[in-house]
C-alpha cells in the first residue's frame, strides 16, 4: 500500500520560509519521479515542481522559478520543496505525487501522477 505524508506546512509572513517534506512508503521510490503541486478552493490543481528519479532533472511552474526549490533523497525515500521569499499567493494546500518512470518536460499534469498525499496548508500572510 502507498503511502505519501507531507509535513512542515504552517503560516508564516510574506517573504519568509517554509520546508515542505514528503515521506512516501509502499514502492520503489527511485522508480518515482515526484513532484509538488497546490491548490486552493475553487480552482484546480496546479502544478509547483517535479524531480526526476535520480534527481538530476528539475521543473518549476513560472511562478515560483527561482524561489522554491526541489530535492529529493532517495536513501530516505523523501521529497522536500524548500520554499523563499514567499508571497501571499502561494497560499495553498500543498500536495506531494509520484510519477511511475521518468520526467519528461510536459510532466506538470495532476494526470501524470499516480499517487498522491493528503496535502499540507502554506498560509503566507501580508
């Protein structure tokens, strides 16, 4: 059974700093390209970043290129989004995924992805 649990969401002020973190459980980690996506209500799910399996390929949606960044240990089967200079439109529920096989650059669709987490909410406050 897969398991993905996010952790490290909170409230913190704009232009501040959070770690999300993800472990997974029930597959072959490595197998997995992962990747990070938020939400909030009303609309759909958008994507944030994606790692490939081995780490070396990296995504970022526009809006948080150059402020967020994705990693991943494969050792303790973790993804982590370290997020700076947080505005208050990255306030969301944030969402871990996995991708069986390899990150191709159109990777950003909630389609793309198997399995998912239960979401940690990010409030970046004005």
């Amino acid at each position: 059974q897969v398991q993905m649990v996010e952790s490290g969401g909170g409230l913190v002020q704009a232009g501040g700093s959070l770690r999300l973190s993800c472990a997974a459980s029930g597959l072959t980690f490595s197998n997995y390209a992962m990747g990070w996506f938020r939400q909030t209500p009303g609309k759909e799910r958008e994507f944030v970043a994606a790692i490939s399996r081995q780490g070396i390929i990296t995504l970022y949606a526009d809006s948080v290129k150059g402020r967020f960044t994705i990693s991943r240990d494969n050792a303790q089967n973790t993804v982590t989004l370290q997020m700076n200079s947080l505005k208050p439109e990255d306030t969301a529920v944030y969402y871990c995924a996995a991708r069986d096989g390899p990150l191709y650059s159109n990777s950003r669709g909630i389609y793309d992805y198997a399995y998912w987490g239960q979401g940690t909410q990010v409030t970046v406050s004005s």
